[in-house]
C-alpha cells in the first residue's frame, strides 16, 4: 500500500506542474482536469490524479503532527 501526500501547485507549464510537498518538489503531468496555482493535488507515478481541498489537507497536516 502507498501512502499519497498533498502537495501544493507552485507552477504550471502546459500540462506539467512542479507540486511542493515541503521537505522537497517534485514534477507531474496533468492528464485530466483543471488545476491552478495554489492548489492543493495528490500526484502518484509522475501524474496529478486529484485535487484535494485545503480543509482536508489541514487535517492531513494535524494527524501526520498528531495533534488533537
């Protein structure tokens, strides 16, 4: 099983966009949907797959901490 971190869209260029996860920044291509800088996506085998909205990656970022 894989875990997949959201990361957020820092930049786009056609159908690639560079997500920041943080700790490191990786590239992605956009097969399908629309996606913006400021986005917060999931990207597995180099390709976005889904936009995650940013009340659920505050509460990905408050259990990965496991703060209550």
């Amino acid at each position: 099983m894989c875990l997949a971190i959201p990361g957020k869209i820092i930049e786009i260029k056609e159908d690639s966009a560079v997500i920041d996860y943080g700790s490191e920044r990786r590239k992605a291509r956009i097969v399908y949907g629309n996606y913006s800088i400021g986005d917060f996506a999931i990207a597995q085998g180099g390709i976005v797959i889904e936009k995650v909205p940013k009340s659920q990656v505050k509460q990905w970022i408050k259990l990965v901490k496991n703060e209550s």
